[in-house]
C-alpha cells in the first residue's frame, strides 16, 4: 500500500526470531509465556472495553445474518444452547446439557432461571420457538443446519426434544454456532424483521445501539444467568475496516484491543511498547480450491502434483511472517479430528509434481486460470503461490477483484478459473465444513461433483456421539480428501490481536472468533 | 442580488439536475449489475447454497428484470423513500443523514485550509516573480501534487497522534454533539485532504495574478502613481478572483471524491465509507442512495459557483 508498509514487512522479517515462530507455534500455552494475564483469575467488575471490529455485522439477528465476522458481536448478545472448550472445539454444555438417548433423538434440558434481556423467559417454549424459526422461516440461513431435525418437541417445562430423520452428532455443535443463538421470541413476534436491528437475546450483554459502519454499543445485562459474570459494564464496538487504522487507534488509545489483524502489522505491534500482543492457532485454513469436475483439474495426477509443488513452510514464512501452522490438511494439528497418518503425504517434492504433470500429458507444463482477492495480503499469498507453482511448470493466470465478485464466479454459476486462492474460516463441527466443502452439490465445492464414497463417510460422521468414534470417520475423510488432492491447504492463519496492558483476561479460541466474556478491566 | 435573469439561472439549473440525476443514478446501478457478484450470495451467507442462493434472489426481488428494479428503485427516490441497505436494513436515508455531516465538516474545513494557505502563497509567490519566494512555493506546491493524501494522512496521524497526542488518531464526532471534539478530530483529515488544494490554488492564483501584474492596465496604474499594495489589492486581486472561484469550486468537487480513501484512513464513517462497502457487497440501494446525494450536491456546488461569477463580474448574466 504504502512505503511505510514495505518498511514493515522487512523489520518483520529482520525481527522474527526462530524462537518467535516457535513460540507461536505452541499457541494458547505460548501465550502464558509471553506474558499475558492467567485468564483463570477472577476479573474485576466495572468498564466499558472499547474494541475496533474488523467488519459491519450482516445482521444483528443470529437467523437472518451470513458473514463469519459477525459472532464475536453476536455472542455478547445471545447465549448459546451449547458452547466449546477454547482450545479444541470440543462441545461442552451451554445454555442447555444434551443427551442422546437414542441415535435419531436428542434430549436438551435447560439450565434454569434464564431470562431474555426483555424479561422474556428463557425456557423450552422459547427453544423450540427459536429452532422452528430457525428451521422453516423464509429469512432464515440456518436452515440447512438444521436438516437433519424432523420434529421439536416439548416435553418438559425445561425439556426439549429433538426427532431426527437421520442420526446427527454434529447437532450439539451445530447449536453453538448461529442455530443455537436464542433469541426472544416476544421480540421477534413484536417486530418481524426489525429484529435485525433491535436484537433481544439472554447473553452477558444487551443491545444499545448500531449505527451501520460506525459503532455498536452493548451494556450490561442485570438479570445475566451465570452468577458473576460478566465483568465489563458494556463494550463498543467500532468498526474500522481498514486494518492498519483500526491498530494506530489501539496504539493511540482511543480503543482498547484490535482483533483478527494481518500477520504484516506484527512489527507494529510489538514496537509499541504499552500493548500486548495476542497470537495463537485457529481454523482459519488458507488454500487453493479445486474445480475438480472438469479438466485440466479432473486429473488427480494435476491436483496432486500442485499439491507436491507447494512448500507451505516457505509459504508460512513469506506470506504470514511466520504467524501461521502450515496446512496438511482442512484441520490444525490441535484439532480433536487432526489424522497424523496424513499430515505427511505431500512433501515439497518439485520434482515428483514435474513427472505427475508429464504423466499426466503435459510434459511441458501447463497454464491453469485462478482467481484471487485484491487486498494486499490475498496479494502477497497469490505472488507467493504464483513462484512455487511456477518451479514445477505450472503456470498460474491471476484475475483479481473483490471477494464478492472473485468467489461467486468461482463458486456460482458462471464456474470461472480453474484455480481459487482463498480460505475456509473453520467450522464448530468438522462434519459441517466436509459438508459445506466437499459434498455433492454443496456451493463451495465448485464442481458440485462428490464421490459416493466420500458423502458416505460425511454421512457416518455424523453417526457416533463418541469423539475417538467419530475421530475415526473423519480421518477417513482426510485421508480421502488428502489423497485425492481435492484442495490443496496451504496454512492455518494465527489469530493476531493487540490489546492495550488494561485489558485482563482475554483468552483466543481455536475458532479464531474473540469471545469477551473472561476480560476485564484492570 | 437575486434579480430575474439569476433566478432564471437557478430553474434552469435545477430542471438541467433531473436528467443529470436519473442518468448518473443509472449508469451505476447498470454498472453495479453488469460487474460479478451478486448481493444474494452475500446474503446467504458462510453457509450460502444453490438453493438458497436463488430462495433470497425471489425474497429481495432480485430475479426482477433489470428496468422493473432501476424503475422501482426510482418510483421510491422520487417520493423520498431510498429504500434500506439489502444487508444491514439499515434504512439509507438514515445511513446518509449520519455520514453525511462528517464527509462534508471535512470536505469544508480542508477547503478552508486550501485557501487560507493557498491565497497567501500564491500572492507571495506572484508579486515578486523569479524570486527565491516564488520559488520556495512553487517548490511547496510541487511537493503538494506530488504527496497521496493518504500518506500524508498515515504521516499525520504518526506524528501529531501517536508521537506527540495532540490529536485523535481515528473517528469522528458529530458537530452538534461536541463542536470541540468534533474539530480535534476532523483536522488531521482535512489537513491531509488539503494539500493538494493548497498546490493547486497558489499555482493557479500566481500565474493569473503574474500575468495581470504584468499587464498595459496595471503599468497604468504604476504611472498613475498608486501604491503597489492597493494595485494588489484593489485591482489585481478582484480581477483573478473569477479564476480562483472556477479552481475552489472544482477542488470541492474533487475533494468530495477524494475523502473515500481518507476517511479509510482515519476510520471516518462518512459517505466514502458508506459507499464503499455498499459497492463491495452489491449493496446498490446503499449506493444509489449515496450517488443520488452526491449528484445533489455536486448541482447546488456548480448553480452556487454560476451564481457568484455574475456577483463578481456582471458581464457574465447568462
């Protein structure tokens, strides 16, 4: 962009020590070491944290809204049925325990005494509101979360129960993302759609005020269920797009912690001496995607060959300054599902991709379409790619434009390039992104096209309430996803966060979505 | 000084505004349809499907042909409904009344800024021309062209804000609510946004005032024994002031474009902002509804400029 971002770049470079990387490589554990506050520790009540966000919410309306940013300012306003362990993603109760007593029913019991911010009782009337809502409204984008549900029933005054048409364990996690955000169901019959902007939900924080592309407030809820919490008397969100700005007004003061920053911009945090830096692993997975249903990509020999061709530890260390896990496949190493066995199956091999290309007929290499954002750091990744790829003779021809218009020619109907260089944000449940990713028909598998073998496999994963059980199942999808070379990972971005030295007790999670209810102001 | 022949001006101009408005609100509405992307694929959302995909294209209506959209779109403007953001819901009108008063408080205070350095620098610079003043401020004035403003403004902001916390590093408040904060925080934008505007209107002052110095009426006026200071003033000056009103009123013009990277830069939500997520998600009410306030006021800046050039020179009437 500029001059002063060049200079960036190259201390970034000059300052990232081995160790560095090391250290942030250990993630969350790291972070102890780095020096920030034991989140454990009780916080003190009080203040109003002001956070610069990276975007303006889609919608305030779990149901209604569609953009990955908007959860870290949804959650301080709905609390969900279920919620997860920070560091693996694992289920763990929420708003409500669940149980399946049998494999196509699931039990959830709600904690009691919850209320809604308007007095609304949070019980299982309001659940099965909610999920109905969720499941048939016309404005609802939820709904294929939720297909699996055939029934929602009442069955106790804080019981709901759940008939499903087919087994599905990805449903606990399932309600800790959008489908399971309650809101109150007095509100949404009052209002109808001016929900999305005058949202009531039962989270740790109520709705003051949005005012689009500018600044949402939220303040305390009184009645809030979990006695204690939450710490902070309300939180500001404004909202600066720009990533650069949004940090110069951390290091200015006027907000108080900046998230989700490029890895470029860690120079600069770490050369103002009053924040602290917050780095640690997500879900964030960068990569190439696959138009895999015609030629020349139909070719598995092709797709793996572009797979052997990537050096993702060069990629890692040039284009995310080191702040990133290089990506075997669509899941970290600290996930709960990650197959080891797989993790090793394409070593940079610039040779090997050569004589897969020759097998495959072209000898001389070939030129294959891609598409790509045009902020500077998709840039960066892109010239990154365009050089690795280029070693083995694969020749990549670049069309930039926004996310908007880049993806949907790739995805949609028009089914331009061959080639997308993006990223998938991770999913609760590793079955949604297989699901999302690589079924048959779904949208962000461009070629609509899915071996049966493998909507089987995504289907059984679904089967088993047991991890290890399912564990097993989604190693099988990575071993077929890996071995087909259906995408070609490249790296698991690290979250990168600046906070002013007031802010105590903020603690990132692998989803890589900040989640404010352990921060307080010292 | 509103006699006949200027409120003439003033119809005209505003029937002139209609086609000028209704053609420029559909060359970006066409062009917004023409490009890639579609607002329904950002309203499905993370987990966005074929079906449903085409499920919010017949909910938004936007499956409609393409005149039935622009038509119904411009049915609404014309009785003073801009309709809401396709994403936020956030009604435009609304959106445009907040944004707007922070675009236009530094769109001002730049163009202020613009002539109350530009004016002295130029006359500085034309009054003793091939001097070393003269060629300091062309130098100035180069450099002003030359420096992005939103280098300048990253410039600005490292050093009167995070160096020394003089001023606010991002944002903006509203005039009403605190004229003083509302001030600190416009000042580094407006200042970044001037320097261009600063060059441009002491080069274009220096060379008409040089050439009016220099001309028979001036040498004149030398022999007539009046003093230089009232030549400056009372001949020189009212004589390029016509100029000078056609170069500040294109620099509010551009300025006015110009403050979209500004405002990314020091986190302004103004109309630049506005309009530039609106184009980014095919947000087009959000968009059309900016353009057509643009339009607006572009309109009124020309018929006010129109006006002021017959207040300062009555030869021009029509």
């Amino acid at each position: 962009m500029t001059k002063i971002d060049t200079t960036e770049i190259e201390m970034g470079k000059r300052t990232l020590h081995r160790r560095d990387i090391l250290a942030l490589m250990g993630g969350v554990a790291a972070t102890g070491a780095l020096g920030l506050p034991a989140w454990a520790q009780e916080g003190k009540k009080g203040g109003v944290l002001k956070v610069a966000a990276p975007a303006n919410p889609s919608s305030l309306d779990p149901a209604t809204g569609g953009a990955g940013s908007d959860h870290s300012i949804l959650w301080t306003m709905y609390d969900t049925l279920v919620e997860w362990d920070y560091e693996t993603l694992k289920p763990k109760p929420g708003m409500a325990k669940w149980a399946f007593p049998d494999p196509k029913t699931m039990v959830l019991d709600i904690t009691t005494g919850i209320k809604f911010h308007d007095g609304t009782p949070m019980d299982a009337e309001a659940v099965k509101f909610n999920l109905e809502r969720n499941r048939s409204d016309q404005r609802s984008n939820v709904k294929p979360d939720l297909s699996s549900v055939e029934a929602v029933e009442v069955t106790g005054p804080l019981q709901v129960t759940l008939k499903l048409k087919n087994p599905d364990t990805a449903l606990p996690a399932i309600l800790s993302d959008r489908a399971g955000m309650m809101v109150s169901p007095t509100n949404i019959k009052a209002l109808g759609n001016e929900t999305d902007r005058k949202p009531v939900g039962a989270g740790p924080w109520k709705f003051v005020r949005w005012n689009d592309n500018e600044i949402i407030v939220v303040t305390r809820h009184d009645q809030y269920w979990r006695q204690g919490r939450p710490y902070l008397d309300g939180i500001e969100f404004n909202i600066i797009p720009e990533n650069a700005t949004a940090l110069r007004s951390v290091v200015a003061g006027q907000n108080d912690m900046a998230f989700q920053l490029p890895a470029r911009l860690k120079p600069v945090i770490e050369r103002a001496k009053s924040l602290e830096l917050v780095s640690s692993p997500t879900l964030y997975c960068i990569q190439l995607y696959m138009n895999y249903a015609r030629a020349p990509l139909d070719n598995i020999k092709v797709r793996q060959a572009i797979n052997f061709a990537l050096d993702r530890d060069a990629f890692v260390k040039a284009a995310l300054n080191g702040l990133g896990e290089p990506a075997r496949m669509t899941l970290p190493s600290s996930h709960w599902a990650f197959n080891k066995d797989v993790a090793g199956m394409y070593p940079t091999n610039v040779e090997k991709a050569k004589a897969l290309l020759a097998e495959a007929g072209f000898k001389d290499g070939l030129e294959l379409t891609i598409g790509g954002y045009m902020d500077q750091d998709s840039v960066r990744r892109g010239e990154v790619i365009q050089d690795q790829l280029g070693k083995a003779g694969i020749r990549l021809k670049f069309s930039r434009g926004t996310i908007a218009e880049i993806s949907a020619q790739f995805f949609a109907t028009e089914k331009k390039f061959d080639l997308l260089v993006s990223a998938w944000t991770g999913r609760p449940d590793p079955s949604m992104t297989y699901a999302l990713g690589f079924d048959k028909g779904a949208y962000y598998n461009a070629g609509r096209t899915a071996d049966p073998e493998l909507s089987k496999l995504i289907q059984e994963s679904r089967v088993s309430e047991d991890l290890s059980k399912r564990a097993e199942v989604f190693a099988k999808i990575q071993k077929f996803t890996v071995e087909n070379a259906l995408s070609a990972p490249l790296a698991f971005q690290f979250e990168l966060d600046a906070l002013s030295a007031k802010v105590k007790g903020f603690k990132p999670n692998l989803l890589g979505k900040p989640k404010f209810e352990n921060i307080s102001l010292g | 000084m509103l006699n006949s022949s200027r409120l003439r001006i003033i119809g005209r101009r505003l029937l002139q505004a209609i086609p000028v408005v209704v053609l420029s609100t559909f060359i970006v509405f066409g062009l917004l349809k023409l490009v890639p992307g579609d607002v329904a694929v950002t309203l499905a959302g993370d987990n966005a499907s074929d079906q449903r995909i085409a499920e919010i294209r017949e909910l938004y209506g936007l499956n409609q042909p393409f005149f039935l959209q622009y038509g119904s779109w411009l049915w609404k403007a014309a009785h003073g409904d801009l309709s809401s953001s396709l994403i936020s819901n956030e009604a435009v009108l609304t959106s445009i009344q907040r944004c707007l008063p922070h675009t236009l408080l530094i769109v001002a205070l730049a163009l202020f800024t613009a002539m109350l350095i530009g004016i002295p620098l130029g006359i500085a610079a034309a009054t003793k021309p091939g001097s070393w003043i003269d060629g300091f401020v062309m130098a100035i004035a180069s450099l002003g062209v030359a420096v992005p403003n939103f280098w300048l403004g990253m410039l600005l902001v490292a050093f009167f804000s995070l160096q020394l916390n003089w001023l606010p590093a991002t944002g903006a408040v509203s005039l009403m609510k605190d004229p003083w904060a509302s001030l600190s925080h416009a000042i580094l934008p407006a200042v970044a946004l001037a320097s261009g505007g600063i060059a441009e209107v002491a080069r274009q002052l220096r060379s008409s005032l040089v050439e009016i110095l220099s001309s028979q009426q001036v040498r004149t006026l030398h022999a007539k024994g009046l003093p230089p200071s009232a030549i400056l003033w009372r001949h020189g000056l009212k004589n390029v002031s016509v100029n000078l009103l056609t170069v500040v009123s294109l620099l509010a013009n551009r300025m006015l474009a110009a403050t979209v990277v500004v405002e990314a830069v020091f986190a302004i939500p103004g109309m630049g902002g506005l309009i530039v997520n609106g184009a980014m998600n095919r947000d087009f009410p959000v968009v059309q509804g900016v353009v057509f306030t643009m339009v607006l006021i572009v309109v009124t800046l020309n018929l006010l400029t129109d006006i002021l050039y017959s207040v300062l020179d009555p030869r021009i009437s029509s």
